[in-house]
C-alpha cells in the first residue's frame, strides 16, 4: 500500500476448499481501504468460496488472510470486523426490520436506545426513514436487499464482503441499488470485496477487477486494463470478445502482414503482433459491414452473407456467415437477408493471441 499504509484485506498463497477437494489454489490478492473490488468469474471458480474465506466462514488449507496488518487466519467471523450481504438475503422472517437491522449491535450488547438511534440512521442512509417496524416478509425484494445491506453497515465493518447480494432483483432495482451502494462505499469508505457474475455490474461499480479461473486469478487490473487488455484467452473471452478467427502473420521487409486466406485478402499489421499462427477474439461491436470488396491497411474484411436480421430498437442485429462461421453485427442501416457484405474487423480492436495459448474453456 502506499505510504506504508495497511491493507483492508491482505490474501497471501490462499489454499481452501471442502474434504480433499481443493477449490482455490495459490491466491494473492490485497484490498486497500476503501477500495471496492469486483471479483467475477465463471461458476464453480472459486468466487463465493474465496469471499467466505475472508468472512471467515470457510477455513484455510494453507495460506494467510490479514485484515488492517492483523492476521485473521484463525479467527472466527464475528471477530473481524467484516460483514456480509447474501444473494439470499438472509433476513430473519419472525424479526422486524429494526430487529433485523438491530441484530448485530444487539449481539455486540449496545443498549436498546443506542440500537434504534443507529437503526434510524441507517435507514435514512437507505431511503427507508419510518419503516423500523415493518414485517420484512411485506417488504419489497429491493427493500429486503437494502434490510439485508443495513444489517451489515450498522456494525460499521472496515471491510463488506458482498455476495452478489443483487442477483435476484428486477432490472431497474439492480440498477438503482447499484447507485446506491457505491454512493454509501464513498460516504462512509468502507472497503468491498463484491462477487457478481454480472460483467457490467462490475465495470461500472468497481476501482479494480478480479477475474477468475478454476480457482485461480487470471487477472487483476482496473476495469479499462481488464477489458482493452485481457491477459489471456480466457480472460478476452470472458469479457465479452468471445468471437474468433484465426489468422497467420507472417514478418516481411516491410513489416507485419497478416496472410490472406479464401476468405479475405491481405494487409499489413499497423503494431506490435505475435508472428505465425494467432487467434483473434472480438466482441460484436468491433465489426462492422461495408461492401465485400472492402480493403484497407490495418483491418481485415471477411466476404459474407447477411442470414439474419433482428431489430431489437435503435440499430439492426445481422448474422453474417462467412464460411461455416457465423458472427454478429449491428448496424442502422436495413440490410436485406441474402446481401453479400463484408465483415471489417480493424485490427486494434482484435485481441490477439498464438495458437498454442488460445483454447478457451467453456464460460
């Protein structure tokens, strides 16, 4: 940390799973305070085990977990200053939401009157002032997740640990308690550590992005490196640029090419590029249609054949097949089914990767 200052959260050659099953393996990761870090990944990578490590709920195999230069390896949850939010809510359907809310301050022994003073405060923090007395059975889901999120900030932790407590909420909650969330991570500075599956989610709520894979980090960064500079197939593929195409670059005396092939012509290489057999991922945005004989330094146009056409408001989605391959694109213009067109993908917008690197596993 800079300036000698301590992390929220120091991981260090984390080893955990269940029985003789090992789930994560080798993890370093330090969380500075009040930063908020998005950690996502496939299903069964690890995630939500990774975060019950840190709580405290799920014990070591081997390594270290530090919370403020503390080592916490060893205790038991309600002895580390950090809380959790559910995807489940995991409120108490006989309490109401004072007594939900209360819960914790009631079991650390604050005096009833100190409880509902900082009940009410957080409830006013959550756009729920009054409701201290309501049944949480006859909240809303989108007020029980905001029950669920005062529960663990009245313990005013240094450190949440949040488990994709926003999964289960309609669209327009998930984006309104997204807002809210990180207004209250920068009004109150608590650090974050949020597992989410939601790729968006992530970019737009997090300082720094965890992506993982098969019980490993694949790659740490803030969200721009992680999208504009994904470390690996996996993590390009993840990110969204799972379309590809293979390409052969070859080194000449004027520089880089990428060889043509029957489905496109030649050109040059504008940058540095792996030289011989590469992958290329792209997500759909990076292509567009122009003219099947289309050509230009720097992009590669693959002839094609419009197959589909959705309109889903404000643009066109075509399916282009070139060859036996079928890739996506979107366009204003109306196109008709049939249309032969190319597919031109620049090549900056390409995530290139050698051949022997490039198996993907499934997402």
């Amino acid at each position: 940390m800079e300036g000698g200052q301590r992390a929220a959260i120091e991981i260090t050659r984390l080893r955990a799973g269940y029985g003789q099953i090992v789930v994560l393996d080798g993890i370093d990761l330090s969380v500075a305070p009040g930063e908020f870090v998005a950690i996502l990944g496939s299903s069964g990578c690890g995630k939500t085990t990774l975060l019950r490590t840190v709580a405290g709920f799920q014990k070591l195999m081997a390594g270290k977990v530090r919370a403020f230069g503390r080592d916490v390896t060893d205790l038991p949850p309600e002895r580390r200053n950090v809380a959790m939010v559910f995807q489940s809510y995991a409120l108490w359907p006989h309490m109401s939401v004072l007594g939900n809310i209360g819960y914790g301050l009631r079991v650390r022994g604050l005096p009833r009157e100190d409880i509902r003073r900082r009940v009410a405060a957080v409830l006013a923090m959550l756009n729920m002032a009054g409701l201290e007395d309501r049944k949480v059975t006859d909240l809303s889901g989108g007020q029980r997740q905001r029950v669920a999120l005062g529960r663990a900030l009245a313990v005013e932790p240094q450190l949440l640990l949040l488990d994709e407590p926003l999964s289960n909420l309609d669209a327009k909650v998930r984006l309104q308690l997204r807002a809210e969330l990180k207004a209250l991570q920068g009004k109150l500075g608590f650090a974050a550590l949020h597992v989410t599956h939601d790729r968006e989610e992530a970019m737009t709520m997090a300082d720094r992005l965890v992506v993982m894979d098969q019980g490993r980090i694949a790659q740490v960064g803030a969200p721009e490196e992680v999208y504009h500079r994904p470390a690996s197939p996996f993590v390009a593929a993840f990110m969204g640029a799972d379309n590809t195409i293979a390409l052969d670059i070859e080194e000449g005396a004027s520089g880089l090419t990428v060889k043509g092939s029957p489905h496109h012509a030649p050109t040059a290489v504008e940058g540095p590029a792996p030289i011989g057999g590469v992958t290329a991922f792209f997500r759909d945005d990076a292509a567009r249609i122009e003219s099947p004989d289309h050509q230009r330094n720097g992009e590669i146009t693959l002839k094609g054949t419009v197959t589909m056409r959705t309109y889903p408001g404000g643009h066109y989605r075509y399916v282009v097949a070139v060859g036996d391959r079928e890739f996506t694109v979107k366009d204003v213009r109306l196109i008709k089914v049939g249309t032969p067109v190319g597919l031109c993908l620049p090549l900056r917008a390409l995530h290139l990767f050698a051949k022997e690197t490039a198996s993907v596993r499934g997402h």
